[in-house]
C-alpha cells in the first residue's frame, strides 16, 4: 500500500480508480521524418483552425471565469502560428519543425527568468505547441486517454486547459509531479471542488492504471491499493467531509460571530467578473481583494481605462451595498507582462507591485486609478488597494498621483479624502513599520498579504516544490511578525484584514482571530467553513489557552499540535480532517 506525501492545491476526499495521464509533448514528439513542401503555410492554418476548435468546444461547457484564459490561449497560438510562418517562408523547413523552434525560442527566455510563474506560462505554451504538432502530424486531441470520468488523474503536469476538461468530464481527483497551489490549474481546480495534490516525488512508471486509490487532499496524501481497514477509514473521512459540506453551505449566509459575540466580516478573493457574480451569491461580506492582475497578464497590451471602469463598475453592481476592495495591478515577479519584459535577476526582489506601478506610472497606473475614481463616482463601496509597499514614500506618490488625477478628470476635489485606500502587508518591512505606514494619515485600512508575507519571512520561493515543507503560515516566525504587526496597527485604530491563503485555513483561523484579526478575506468556496468554524470559537479563550503557546512554539509542527489539540479540547473533534 504506497502512501505518497504531497501538497494541497485543492481541498477534498476521492476513492477511485488511478488513471495515468501521459501526453506527449512537443520535446518528445519525433518530427524527424518531416519534409518541406509547398502547402506548409495551409498545413499551419488547418492545425490552427483544429487548435482553435478544441479551444471553443472547451469554452462552451468551461465556466466564465476560464473563457478569458481560453481566449489568450487563442492569441498565443495565433502568434506561434504566425513565427512559425515566417521561419517556414525564410528557411523552406516543414511546419512541425518550424513550430517546435518557436516553441524552444521562447522557452529559453521563460527559463531564463527564473521565475515559477513564468514557467507556468512556459506550460501553457509547451501545451499550445504540442497540440498544434499532434495536429499537423494527424494525431487526435487527448491520444487515447478517452475515459477519464470518474477517476483520479495522475500527470506529470496539467494545463489550465486539461483542468477544465478535466471539471467538465467529471474527474474525481488530480496528481501532478509538477506545478504549484498558485498555478492556473490549481485555481480552476479549487473553484470546481476537484481534490488535488502536487507530488514531485512519485515517479508515473509506478503507477498501473485501474489501480484503486485514495487522495486525501485534506491531508496531502495519496494512498494507492490501500487494504480494507484503509479504505474503510477513507470512506468514513470522506462521508464526513460530505456531511459536513451541507452544515457547511448552511452556514454560508449567516453573519459570522464568535461564542463570544464578535462579529467578523468574511469577504471574498475573486479576480474576475464570473468569480465576482459567483462570489455575490456565496454568501460573503464583500470583496476583501480584487486581483485584477488577470485583465493584464497573457494579453498583448494592458487593459483600457474603459474596460477596467466597466469591470469595476460591474463588480460593484454585483455586491452593491458591499464593500468591493478592488488592488492596483500586482504586476511583475510571478505576475509578468508579456509586453513588458524586466530582465531582473531577482524579481521577486525587484520591480513589482507598487514599485512597477510608479515606474511605469503613464502606461499603467494611471489608467487604472482613473477607471478607478471615475467609478469610485458611481459606486461608493470601492476601495483601493496597494500591492507590495514597502515605503511611506509609495503611499504618498499614489496619493500625489490621485490628487493630479482627479484634478485632470475635473471631480470634487474634496474627493481624495473620501477614498478608502488601503495598503497590503506583504513584506516583514511593511509589517514592522505599519505604525508609520498608518501614521501618513494617508491609509484607512490594512490588509495582510500573507502569502507572499510568508514567502518573504521564511525565505521560501511560495511555488517552489522543492522547499515547500518550508512554506507554512503557521510557522512560528510569521506568527510572532504579525502578532507584533497587527497589534501595531490596531493600536494606531485602523482596520485590520487578512487576504492571503491563510484566512481560508481553518487551523489559522483561532490565531488570527487571536491576534485580532476581525476580517478574513477567503476563497468564495470556503465562506461557508470559515464562517462555521468562527461560530464555534471564543476569541477570550482562543487569547488564554491557546495564543502564547503557538507563539512560543519552536516550530511549526509543535504550533500544529496546540492548535489541533486545542480544537479538539474545545469539542471540534468533527474539524480534524482539516487540521
Ligand atoms: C498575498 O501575497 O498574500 C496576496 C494576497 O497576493 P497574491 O497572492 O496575489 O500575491
Ligand atoms: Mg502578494
């Protein structure tokens, strides 16, 4: 009965049968019986045409929320196409040859990057060129891999694409060698409940098809032939899960408030119209982050002042009398431009975030923010938010620049002090100095992005799977930076949120409601747990049984332990599955 470790993209239980998922890639399609002739370019139009057809059939039955990927997928092949053309034109080599040199060019300087973001996009591109040569090649989408309903999926690595397909033909779970909690494919996964874990260690020969299997993506494994006392401990986990996910939704549209009566807001994280139209009815208080990032990234050029007004326009319509906290393009490091290429050595150290917005103030920023303050005149429950400051000084420029803004589009200038901006806590520098970040005057809320926060504390790459056992929020060093953060913050009076992965964990939960943390801004498929598990909490407790003994954890493991003892102390033995 192998047992595999893995990490948790998406949450859940599944029994079922393993199936291998191999595709072959165009770094391993042989191409070398190919010859030029003259009908190449028509060749690359009719497997474009194919690409773009599997493309549509995906988009039909794909949620909102993925058409736009699809589209860029659309556009990326279109170009690929295109180069492939002009190398075929220039150097008479066949079509299949000249796309895997497009493909390779490219690769090359995605690598060259050195970021984990990049490299998923570099995916998305081995997927494109891959298909483009099955299909110049006469092969068929999918290579045999027909029957994948009802069953868990093991690849070495999937598209955005593949997870769709993946929702739409009802697989009951996913394992890849490669990826990252962060990748496309994981959000997509996460939005369409499909339990999934990423184990760089297990090797595919390994694996027969047909073989029953367990993925507890509560608990990070994979559990292959598991004997019967196994299974039979699986299927009670599972049915728990299952019972549970209705307490769960029941618990959605409740206002969230502690034994103790105090009252939390739990907002949404969402990143584009269908997540916020979904997000409007899951129940939560609003939206605690908007990452618009996505209207930017695998398009040609940036969005419109118009498109991002309609958008926020629209998300504002969909929450109305909610808050809808919408952030200032995060661009950079794991959020790259394509037609905007940083060749930084370190970019995550470099320019991104509120530092890429100043520096390219004309091209960027300043459309946004004035989208922004011309819906912020329609819609009264907008804020802004500030990705990755570091400095008083960032703060004060944006400020500067609203101030110019609203004078060039001609509003009220008492309007500047009507708007709520907020800054995100994502660095330890920002952490330590929140007090003088808030002293400004300039700020009226905080919000705390720990999941770069993390990565930044604990010097750990967030998409790294080679040091992810180092990457845990409950590590006491990033616990003991917040505690002295956001006890800080509260001081000076200024409102307090959390709106990385952190606030939709339920063993994080206590603690950060322990720290003082009254606004949890969650994934909208996790309102209603988190709501549950905070209606089952005493903050005062929470202070004296529990806050000082993660504190003074050595680690995180020993931090896990007293959460998860305290919990069960505290009746919520039906919560281990998630602890
Ligand atoms: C964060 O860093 O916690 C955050 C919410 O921003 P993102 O995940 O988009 O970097
Ligand atoms: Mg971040």
């Amino acid at each position: 009965m192998p047992v595999f470790k893995g990490i948790i993209a998406s949450q859940g239980v599944s029994i079922a049968p393993l199936i291998r998922y191999i595709v072959k890639t165009v770094e391993d399609l042989d191409i070398t019986y190919c010859e030029f002739s003259t009908r190449e370019e028509i060749r690359l139009d009719v497997a474009l045409e194919k690409y773009i057809e599997l493309l549509s059939e995906i988009k039909k039955k794909a949620p909102e929320s993925e058409r736009e990927l699809l589209e860029a997928y659309e556009l990326m092949a279109q170009s690929l196409v295109d180069e492939a053309k002009d190398i075929v034109r220039s150097e008479n080599i066949c079509s299949e040859l000249a796309v895997k040199r497009v493909y390779l060019k490219y690769r090359d300087s995605f690598r060259e990057s050195g970021s984990s973001l990049i490299a998923l996009r570099e995916a998305d591109l081995r997927s494109i060129a891959s298909s483009l040569i099955k299909y110049l090649m006469g092969y068929t989408e999918g290579g045999g891999i027909l029957d994948i309903r009802d069953k868990i999926i093991i690849a070495e690595d999937v598209t955005p694409t593949d997870m769709i397909k993946f929702a739409k033909e009802g697989v009951k779970g996913v394992v890849t060698l490669k990826g990252g909690v962060t990748s496309h494919a994981a959000i997509i996964a996460r939005s369409n409940d499909i339990p999934y874990i990423i184990i760089p260690e297990i090797r595919l020969d390994d694996i027969k098809d047909g073989e029953i299997a367990v993925l507890d993506a509560l608990d990070g494994l994979l559990v292959v032939k598991p004997g019967e006392s196994e299974l039979e401990k699986y299927m009670a986990k599972l049915t728990r899960f299952e019972e549970l996910k209705s307490i769960i939704r029941r618990n959605a549209f409740i206002k969230a408030t502690t034994l103790d009566n105090y009252i939390v807001d739990v907002l949404c994280n969402i990143r584009d119209l269908e997540e916020a139209r979904v997000a409007s009815s899951s129940g939560c208080d609003g939206v605690g982050l908007f990452r618009i990032e996505f209207l930017y990234m695998m398009k040609e050029k940036a969005p419109s002042e118009d498109v991002l007004y309609n958008t926020f326009i629209k998300v504002a319509e969909f929450f109305r009398d909610k808050v809808v906290v919408i952030r200032a393009p995060d661009l950079g490091a794991d959020k790259p431009l394509p037609y905007l290429i940083l060749k930084e050595d370190n970019p995550f150290l470099g320019l991104r975030g509120i530092r890429l917005l100043l520096e390219y103030r004309e091209e960027i920023f300043k459309p946004f923010l004035r989208a922004f303050l011309r819906a912020l005149r329609v819609y009264e429950n907008l804020r802004l938010l500030l990705p990755m400051v570091t400095t008083t000084r960032e703060v004060r420029e944006t400020v500067e620049l609203l101030n110019t803004l609203i004078g060039e589009l001609r509003l009220d200038n008492k309007m500047l002090s009507s708007i709520k901006i907020g800054i995100m806590v994502e660095t330890p520098a920002a952490a330590l100095m929140i007090d003088k970040l808030v002293e400004t005057g300039l700020i009226k809320f905080v919000s705390y992005g720990t999941n770069d926060l993390t990565q930044y504390t604990l010097a750990v790459d967030r998409g790294n799977v080679r040091v992810s056992y180092l990457y845990d929020e409950l590590d006491p060093a990033l616990l003991r930076l917040l505690e002295i953060s956001v006890s800080k913050a509260l001081e000076k009076g200024i409102e307090v949120e959390v709106c990385g992965e952190m606030a939709s964990k339920i063993p994080a939960i206590p603690v950060l409601l322990g720290l003082g943390i009254r606004g949890l801004s969650v994934n909208p498929t996790q309102v209603g747990l988190v709501k549950y598990v905070i209606s089952k909490l005493s903050v005062n407790s929470v202070k004296k049984e529990l806050l000082s003994r993660v504190l003074s954890s050595s680690n995180n493991e020993e931090s896990r332990r007293s959460i998860r003892e305290y919990m069960v102390s505290i009746g919520l033995e039906e919560l281990k599955p998630w602890l």
